[in-house]
C-alpha cells in the first residue's frame, strides 16, 4: 500500500485482486462495511444520500459512479469533519486499484493525522483486502500495537 502527501491532500493507495464491481460493493454495503470497517452502518447510496455509523463517521454523497467512484463529505465531530474523501476503483491486471483521495482538512492535527503511518484509512484499507482475499481481519488496535 502507498501514501502519498500533497499539501492537506492525503493519497492512499492499494491492490485487491477482485473485480471493481466486488470492491465498490464492500464499500457500500452496510452488511460487508461492518465486517472490514465498522459497525451499525447506514447507508443511503444515492447523491444527497448519507451514511452514518457507530464509531461517528457520517457525512453525504456527492458524487457516485457505480464500481468507479465514490465522492463524499467526511463529517466525523471528532476528527477530519467538513473534509471530503474520495474513492477511486480502477481495473488492473491483478483485480483492481483502489485509490482513496482525502482532501479539505480545517485542522492540521487531522490532516497530520491522516497522513502518518498510524492514519485509520492505512488499517481499514489492509482490512477490506484482507476481507475480499479471504485473509483474516484484525482490529484498529491489535494493528496500531504493530505499527508502533
């Protein structure tokens, strides 16, 4: 998995031998986001629609390209709110290429944040690879012990 940083612009990107189609849904399907991401998803799929979970991430989206792309707003009060995250699927040799673009940070603490080793996208994105390549998953903090 790669990070790159480009002013308040944090770039992830991964590999996941599956198909784009299979990818954008365990990305929103609340079933499969509980199982990767989080728990007590609520996702309206549509532009305008919201999603929502108990951890307090929630935000709408602004823009949705079925197994393409995904656009929307990062409104979690405790981290990154009023930024936006979007999510690139690409078809590659191997499966496909997911590239999640965070931008918009007001804080540079949550941008710093986002953009070091320890960011939750780098946990959450090894955890949907390991979901869809049947590997095992492991929490935020039994990986974040590791990371340090």
């Amino acid at each position: 998995m790669g990070s790159i940083v480009r002013g308040r612009t944090v770039v992830k990107e991964i590999e996941i031998s599956k198909r784009p189609d299979v990818v954008y849904r365990a990305l929103t399907l609340p079933a499969l986001l509980n199982r990767w991401f989080t728990h007590g998803s609520k996702v309206d799929l549509r532009v305008g629609g919201g999603y929502e979970n108990l951890d307090g991430d929630r935000g709408t989206f602004i823009e949705i390209t079925p197994n393409s792309r995904l656009r929307f707003t990062w409104d979690n009060p405790n981290i990154g709110a009023g930024s936006v995250v979007e999510v690139l699927l690409a078809r590659s040799e191997k499966g496909t290429i997911l590239t999640l673009v965070h931008s918009g940070f007001r804080r540079k603490e949550d941008f710093d944040h986002y953009a070091s080793k320890e960011s939750g996208w780098n946990w959450a994105l090894q955890n949907l690879k390991a979901l869809l390549e049947g590997r095992r998953l492991t929490s935020y903090e039994k990986w974040l012990a590791k990371t340090r």
